[in-house]
C-alpha cells in the first residue's frame, strides 16, 4: 500500500463519475499528483490501473490466487492487475505488471499484446471500512509464444498459486456460485474482458 501512484481529479467534479465499467472519456481525468495506493483509496481518489489476461500459445489464460496475507481480497482468483505510476504509459505498466508479479523473464516470451478496449473503463467498489477504490482500468491481452506448462513463471509474494485455465474452464469459474472470484464488482470487470477478448483474440500459435 506504500507505492505511489498518480491519481486524478475529475472534470465537472463527483457528478461526473461514471458508472461502474462504463467506458472513461478521456478528457475526464485531470492529472492531480501522485500518493500511495493507501491513501488514494482511503481518501476514495480516482486512480489508473490495469488487468491483464495472459494467454498461452494453446490460448490458456492464467489465473492467480492472491496470497492470505493481503489487505484486499486474500485467498481469492484473479489475473494479473497493477496499479498506474503517476504518467506511466500503458505499454510501460503492462511490462512493469508482468516483471513484478511473474519474473523479468517472462518479458520476452511475449509474442503480442493488445488493448481491449478504446480506453480505460471505471471500477468502483466501496468497502464496508470506508475505503473507496476508483480506478480507471485498462483491459490488456498479452500473448505468449509458448505453453503455459513450460513458461518459468517466479511470481512475487502475493500469488499464492497459479494456473492456465481453458475457456471453458474460466467460463465455469465466472459462474461458479460462491465465486472464486473477490466480489461481484472484480467478478463482472472480468466478464467484461473475457467478452472483449473474444472480439479481439491474440495471435495465438500458428493460428
């Protein structure tokens, strides 16, 4: 929670803000300086970030399990997510995401990567402590050029475990009551990009 990261003021003030997963114009962000990822979302200020589905060359896409001991949503399924530094490019904080949660050396394994979306997409979700976390979220595909099985994964202490799921597989965890998933909030961004990716679809292997 000590990071820092840029965080936003939005243009034509609260009534303004979006609804959640609608798309974000651009000209609503205003740039307002950085704090760290505590203080933005205690203070319930608007922020970047970024979800990344990670395919394999097969098209498998890899889960993660958030270790126990995190503040947010321990124990739960995900995929990758970063927050944004204060005017990093998307490009930069997808890289940034990959090395710091799985390993600098899964950097050049990546064949493609491609935004889902024609920008960000709102996420909000308010926690019962008061907390309020408002981001800006960038959707991000990015594509391997080999098997999940044999891509040397190191994933940093807040994975607790990893796994490559099928389609259909993730299709199943999606609608598995109780979720796997954090909450309903994460839950339906993920619906979201998994649709998108559909649309979109890397250049997985020889395909």
């Amino acid at each position: 929670g000590m990071e820092r990261i840029g965080v936003y003021s939005l243009q034509g003030g609260p009534r303004s803000e979006p609804s959640h997963l609608d798309p974000v114009p651009q000209s609503l962000l205003m740039p307002n300086g950085s704090l760290t990822i505590d203080e933005a979302h205690r203070l319930g200020l608007a922020h970047g970030g970024m979800i990344i589905l990670i395919l394999d060359a097969e098209g498998r896409q890899l889960l993660v399990r958030r270790a126990a001991t995190l503040m947010t949503c321990p124990g739960t399924w995900g995929m990758i997510g970063e927050h944004q530094h204060e005017g990093e490019p998307p490009e930069a904080l997808m890289r940034r995401a990959i090395e710091e949660e799985l390993g600098p050396q899964v950097l050049p394994l990546i064949s493609s990567s491609v935004s889902l979306a024609d920008g960000p997409v709102w996420y909000r979700r308010d926690y019962p402590s008061g907390r309020i976390d408002r981001q800006a979220t960038l959707l991000w595909a990015a594509c391997l050029r080999i098997r999940g099985d044999d891509v040397p994964l190191a994933p940093d202490s807040e994975v607790a475990e990893y796994k490559w799921s099928t389609s259909s597989e993730l299709e199943g965890m999606l609608n598995d009551d109780p979720t796997p998933f954090c909450h309903e909030s994460i839950l339906s961004l993920l619906r979201l990009s998994v649709r998108l990716l559909s649309s979109k679809q890397c250049p997985v292997g020889g395909r």
